[in-house]
C-alpha cells in the first residue's frame, strides 16, 4: 500500500512537471485526487487502477496526438466513483473540468470530459486516442491469474450491498459480454498485446461462475 501511494505521488508529480502546473494548484489537485481514490468503498477504482494505467500509458505514449489530454483522463476518469451510482463518469468529468478550468484550453478541457464520460460504456469509437483510453481501462483483463483473481475479489467487495446469487449472474454477464466481442480491445496495440490473454481469463472465470 505504501509503494502506491509513493508511486501514485511520483506519477502525479511527473505530470504535474510535464504540464508546468503551478505548485499551489499541483496540490490542491493531488490532495483531491489522493483523497478520493483512498475512500473507503474503494478496492479496485483506487490508487493502484491508476498507477497500472500509467504504466500501460507509458507504453503507448509515443503513438498518441495528445498524450497529455490522456493521461489527464486517466487520473480523473474514476474520480468520483460510488458503486450505486449510474453517474459516476458524468461526475468525474464534472469535478475534472473544475478543478483543472485554469490549467488547460478549454477545447482540450471539453474533450478530455467527452473521454471520460465515454469510459462508462466503452463503445467503439474511431477516435485514436479515445481508442487507447479505453484499452488501457480494459488492460486489468489482460493481466497475470494472481491479480486477475485479486481484481475479481475487489470487484466484489465493491458490490458487497448486493446479494450473492444476484452479484454471480450479474457479473457473469458482464464477463461474457466481454467474452463474447469479437475485439475486446479497439487498438492494434492492444490487440496484439491483451486480446488474447483477456479471453483466457475471462474464459476461465466464466466456468467459476457457471459451477
């Protein structure tokens, strides 16, 4: 937890830099940001979500426009998040757009909002960086056994309220939407890299929930 938070500061202040944010509005941002992805109905839209989608950007920041515009996106794209929710992504973009209104144009400003509300159903889009966004948010999919089950378990520790049954079937319909895209990734990229390791997993967690 503590390696997290380090990194989750590291990060924040290389983009701070990157950006020339002034340093008063550097932390007052950071302390929002920190504050809101360490609440405690959070266990996967936290700390760690956004620093594995930060690596994923760095990966792939050379083969994008406005890879500035991106990452604001991913430090802000589940700012707000209540499980119970259906606006969460609407609310991100919101506080996103207050918080950073003196910081960036607002043209860039009003299209990083447009992503982020965008990360709520993942539709196809044939915009390139809207593209890599949301492949990075779907990367977990891709990831090892160890933290795929890990990120199983903090999904449902998110969803606690609900019944167990009612979770099992809802979930697995997610799961096999998932599944059952024909491309669950929208870049080469990520295709390459996650397509099929992602049907693995899911795959293999669509059994569990069928026994």
């Amino acid at each position: 937890m503590q390696d997290n938070l380090k990194q989750f500061q590291q990060d924040w202040d290389e983009f701070s830099k990157r950006c020339a944010f002034p340093a008063t509005h550097s932390v007052t941002i950071f302390q929002q940001l920190l504050k809101a992805y360490s609440e405690p109905q959070r266990h996967y839209h936290s700390v760690q979500h956004i620093i594995e989608c930060l690596k994923h950007l760095d990966e792939v920041r050379h083969l994008l426009q406005d890879a500035q515009g991106v990452e604001l996106a991913l430090w802000f794209h589940d700012v707000v998040y209540n499980p119970q929710s259906v606006q969460n992504e609407d609310d991100s973009a919101l506080l996103m757009l207050q918080l950073c209104a003196d910081l960036f144009p607002a043209k860039q400003l009003s299209k990083v909002a447009n992503w982020i509300r965008a990360t709520r159903l993942h539709s196809a889009t044939d915009e390139s960086d809207l593209q890599y966004l949301l492949d990075i948010d779907l990367a977990i999919l891709a990831t090892d056994e160890m933290r795929f089950n890990e990120y199983e378990a903090q999904i449902r520790k998110e969803y606690a309220w609900v019944d167990a049954t009612l979770y099992d079937v809802k979930r697995a319909d997610v799961l096999n939407n998932f599944y059952q895209a024909e491309m669950l990734f929208q870049t080469v990229y990520f295709q390459q890299k996650c397509e099929s390791k992602a049907k693995q997993n899911l795959a293999k967690t669509l059994i569990l929930y069928k026994k």
